[in-house]
C-alpha cells in the first residue's frame, strides 16, 4: 500500500482546532510526549511498515546545504 498523501481527513480545519486544544495548557515536554504517543498511535493503526518508513523519510527535514566556502 503507497503512501496517501491527498487530503482525506473529514473537516480538517476542526480537526486541526482539536488537535490545538488537546494541548492547550500543558507543558511544551507534555506536549512533546503527547505528540510522541499520538504518533506511535497512529502508526500501529496504519501498521505498513513500508508505508511508516516513507512517512517517517518524507516528514524529516533536509540537512541544510553547507554554507559556500568563502576566499580569505
């Protein structure tokens, strides 16, 4: 199964509002936690190891390039 990566989620906009207000008052370490067990969450119900390995290389951000080597 490939990665689905169009819009499929029912009222986006809502959902994003919940996820917002799920960690409204908490720490930023208990938000981290809370987003380290919603992802681990979701890939078990998604459980595609193939699927998850592609996630995980397309959600990781790019090295930046390295700066241009300057004359001296």
């Amino acid at each position: 199964m490939p990665l689905l990566t169009a819009p499929r989620i029912a009222d986006p906009d809502g959902f994003y509002e919940e996820l917002i207000a799920s960690q409204r008052g908490l720490t930023d370490e208990q938000v981290e936690l809370m987003n380290a067990k919603l992802v681990l969450l979701l890939a078990n119900h998604i459980g595609d190891r193939a699927v998850l390995s592609e996630a995980l290389a397309r959600a990781r951000p790019q090295a930046p390039a390295p700066a241009p080597a300057t004359a001296g």
